[in-house]
C-alpha cells in the first residue's frame, strides 16, 4: 500500500476541518437568533404586565374613591346637605302610597298576586298585558 492510498483512505473518512467550523457556527447562529426571539418577546410581556399592572392600580384608585363617595352619601347628614345644595326637597310618603308587607310566604304572595289565574301581573289601569 502506498502512502497516497492511505491518505486518501483516512481523508474519506474524516470531515473536512472546514465543515466543522461552518456546522459550529450555524448551531451558534441559531441559537442568537432563538435567544434573541425569546428575549423580545420576554420584553413584550414584561410591558403588557406593567401595563395591566398600571392599569389595576388606577381601578383600585377608583374603587377606593367611589366607595368613600358612597360611604360619604350614606351618611343622613351629608344626604341632606347634597339634597338642599341641588334645591330638592323630601318628605315622608302618605299613608295612602306606603305598602306593607307582612312575613308571609312566597306562595301565599303568588297566589294573591296571581288571584285570577292569569301568568303575568295585572295593569294597574285594567289594560291587559298580553
């Protein structure tokens, strides 16, 4: 066996030292790419959650604000002094517009309600409702 024919064997069987490298290089390649993938859109939720994060803040204001306006409206006082300032005046209802309901049951209700067998409530003004 000659000296070239060795070479030429052994040559055949290992890759070029070129190949490796160019190999090498894609794989790094890819991977830049896939991190800079993942790390835009990392920065893309990063922002969307600080914005929802603003975002409940600013209701969370909100609901605080409007619970103390409502607790503020609660108040008697307070509800008289909103009702002069807008020049309303309230008084108790007549006897005549007051209902009273007793404790009974729904079924008892229902029925009285409903006393002529008809599905729906009668008009206060004889129209039917059908």
């Amino acid at each position: 066996m000659t000296r070239s024919a060795s070479k030429k064997r052994r040559s055949s069987r290992d890759p070029h030292p070129h190949v490796i490298w160019i190999g090498f290089f894609l794989v790094m390649a890819a991977c830049a790419i896939a991190y800079l993938v993942a790390a835009e859109r990392g920065d893309a939720i990063g922002k969307e959650v600080q914005r929802l994060e603003r975002e409940r803040t600013a209701l969370r204001k909100r609901l605080a604000n409007e619970e103390r306006n409502w607790t503020f409206a609660r108040n008697v006082q307070n509800m008289e002094r909103l009702l002069a300032r807008h020049g309303m005046t309230m008084g108790w209802p007549a006897e005549r517009d007051v209902i009273r309901l007793s404790r009974r049951t729904a079924e008892d209700l229902s029925a009285d309600l409903y006393a002529d067998g008809s599905s729906v409530l009668p008009d206060p003004a004889g129209i039917p409702l059908r």
